[in-house]
C-alpha cells in the first residue's frame, strides 16, 4: 500500500502541461470576455445618457434629442422663405428620428449580447470557484502524503486520510476539467449573442442611413433655389439705398467743387483767374479801394525810382455786372508745399547695466518649491544674493 500512494502512484496533478494549458485558455477567455462586457455597457449606456437642455428648459434630454429640438428651433426662428431655416428644422426632425432608432438599437443589444456575456460570466464564476476548490484539495492532499511519508507503514488511519484526500482532489480536478470543456462547447451560444449584436448594429445604421438619404432633396431644393437679396425683400432696403445715393452725392460735392475764374476785361489782355489780391511789382504803389484803372506814362508822380518812363502794365476792371454770390466765392487755389520738418534728433541709447551670469557646474535637483532645477553647462542669470550660504536668485537663460 506504501508503494502505491506513497511512491510510484501517479494522480491526474502529474498531467501537467495538458491541463494548464486548458486552464491559461480558459483564463484569457474569461478576461476578453469581462473587458467586452464592460465596453458595451460603457458604449450602451453613453448613449442612453441625458443632459440638461440647451435652451434652458431645465430638462432631462438625449444628446440627439437636445440637437434635433435646437435645430427645430433655429429653423422655425427664421423667415418662411429662408431656404437655410427649412433645411435646419428638416435635419433637426431627422436628428429626432435617429435619437428613436438608436434607444431602439440599444434596447436590442441589452436583450441579445449582453445577456449572453453575463451568461457567460456566471459560468467563469463556477470555473474560478472549482479553481479555488482544486488549489485547496492538491494542498490537503499533499500536507497528507507528507505524513503518511512520515508514518509507519502499518498505521492504517493515515493511509485511509490520505486515501480520502486522494479522491476528494481527483473528483475535483474532473470537475474542473469538464467546466472548462461545456465552456468550450459553449462558444456556439456565444457566436450567436455576438452575432445578435451585428445584425441589431447593422438594421440600426442601415435605418439611420435610409432617414438622411430621405432629406437629400430637400437639402438639394434649397441649395438650388434663389432668394432675392434683402435689400429687395424689405420694405427698409429701398429707403436705405436713397440714404446711402444722397450720402454719396453730398460727398462728391463736398470733395469736386466747381471754380469760378474771376472775368476781367482789358485791352489786348486776357482775362486773370488769379485773387485779387496780389503783390504788387517793384516802384508801384497799392491801390486800396480795389479798384484798377489804365495807367500810362504820364503819371510819372506815382512811381519811384527809374520806371516813369516804362508804361505800366494793364489791369483789367472787374465787371460791374458779375454776380453777387460770384465775387463772395472765393476760387480754389492749390495750397502752398512745404518742405518736409528736418528729422527729430536720435536720443541716446541709454545703456543698460551687464548682467551677472554664472555657469552651472554641476546638476542639481529642486527639493524645496521655488527651486531652479540645472544641468551641467547652463547659464544661470544672476538678480540678487539672498543670504550668505550662497543662494541666489535668478532665471535660466541658456540651458
């Protein structure tokens, strides 16, 4: 009997390599499965979340929900004859229509593929459990075998323990091995739950796909259609447009004004389109009532210097019939150019004091906040001397 638990025995713990690899299967299956399950709850329950309204209605909306009823209410905002605010309520309502469809869709998911993986995870909670159970039985039934070593051949109480440890781990270990292979066997119902999945995603997307195909002619009906500008849809356009010709005109007046060239009449001269006030020559005498008369060279009394013997040069008079608001007018001269004022003189660059900069020699790491972390080589600019141990305050320039 010794000989048969004690030494060359071999129990179903000897397989080994067989079994742990079924068992590392069997554990990678349980964790894609757990991370699949939480991803579908996270993606299901991401759609099925409400926010507040975006028109401060304080309600409870869906996020397609909320869009649709703000486009809804942009469009409907907006002129019947706004080819914009018809294609806005259109999308909005289809937006609405897409926010059914899609609880539709998550309501099938949590009756098909969700049910399926949490299916399956009670089972791999029936696996982890015998799991345990077989880690346990291979500890009682080596701590046995270590005292039957230990006993005498002929104590007939340890070899009936060890004898029920034996048989306790075995019933065991077959019962893990055939959860492992009905989990296997189940993968058909799994790949049917899976397969649930894509056609409730694929009807869902087909469906929303269908109601935006729907609403492409109306987007082409409005891209196509023209409206008349405002100017001409509202009462306001045309008195606007008389503003804006008498504006232009008052403008053009103000900047083009006509000049008015002084008419003066003379013998053999032509008529003077300059001010009447203007220099008079060298030796000639300023008449100030404003009025010219013919002179020649007998009014010698009236000039000073050598020009009494020249004659003098002819001045027309105004005409006595020039119109009253013609002379208050005063023609446009052109005004003077100046030459341009000489440059202001350059003011001194004032000169700014030399930094003190001092070059890291060696790293050194902040402990304290407020500390400048520095590497061997950089340039460290110097602002002021804190206290005599040799800290300093400054900035990095060059690292």
């Amino acid at each position: 009997t010794g000989e048969l638990l004690g030494h060359s025995s071999t129990t179903r713990a000897d397989v080994g390599d067989d079994f742990r690899d079924l068992q590392l299967e069997t554990d990678n299956r349980h964790a894609g499965t757990e991370c699949t399950q939480t991803a579908l709850l996270l993606y299901t329950n991401q759609l099925l979340k409400k926010k507040e309204a975006s028109d401060n209605t304080k309600l409870k909306l869906y996020l397609l929900e909320n869009l649709g009823s703000a486009m809804i209410r942009l469009g409907s905002s907006l002129p019947k004859d706004s080819n914009y605010g018809r294609a806005v309520e259109t999308l909005g309502q289809t937006e609405e229509k897409l926010n059914e469809l899609q609880l539709q869709f998550v309501n099938r998911v949590k009756e098909g593929w969700l049910p399926e993986l949490q299916r399956s995870l009670d089972d791999f909670k029936q696996y982890v459990t015998l799991q345990k159970k077989l880690e346990t039985r291979r500890s009682e039934y080596d701590s046995k075998m270590v005292k039957f070593q230990k006993a005498r051949k002929d104590n007939i109480t340890v070899e009936d323990e060890l004898r029920t440890a034996q048989v306790r781990y075995e019933d065991t270990y077959d019962d893990l091995g055939r959860r492992m292979m009905d989990m296997q066997d189940a993968e058909q119902e799994y790949l049917r739950g899976a397969f649930s999945f894509y056609e409730a995603q694929m009807e869902y997307h087909q469906r929303c796909y269908e109601q935006l195909t729907r609403i492409r002619g109306a987007f082409d009906e409005c891209l196509r259609a023209k409206r008349l500008p405002a100017a001409e849809r509202h009462p306001i356009g045309a008195s606007l447009a008389t503003r804006k010709s008498q504006s232009a005109l008052k403008q053009s007046e103000m900047t083009t004004g006509a000049r008015h060239p002084i008419p003066f009449q003379g013998q053999g001269t032509n008529p003077l389109g300059r001010s009447t006030s203007y220099r008079t020559a060298p030796g000639h005498q300023r008449n100030d009532s404003n009025q010219f008369s013919d002179h020649n060279s007998n009014h010698g009394s009236n000039h000073n210097g050598s020009h009494g013997s020249q004659p003098l040069p002819q001045l027309a008079r105004a005409q006595s019939d020039f119109a009253a608001s013609e002379k208050s007018r005063v023609p446009t001269v052109a005004p003077r150019r100046h030459a341009p004022p000489p440059p202001a003189p350059k003011r001194p660059v004032e000169s700014q004091p030399a930094r003190l900069l001092r070059k890291a020699l060696y790293e050194f790491e902040p402990k304290e906040l407020g500390e400048l972390p520095l590497n061997t080589g950089d340039i460290v600019a110097v602002e002021e001397c804190i206290d005599s141990d040799g800290w300093w305050n400054g900035e990095l320039v060059y690292s």
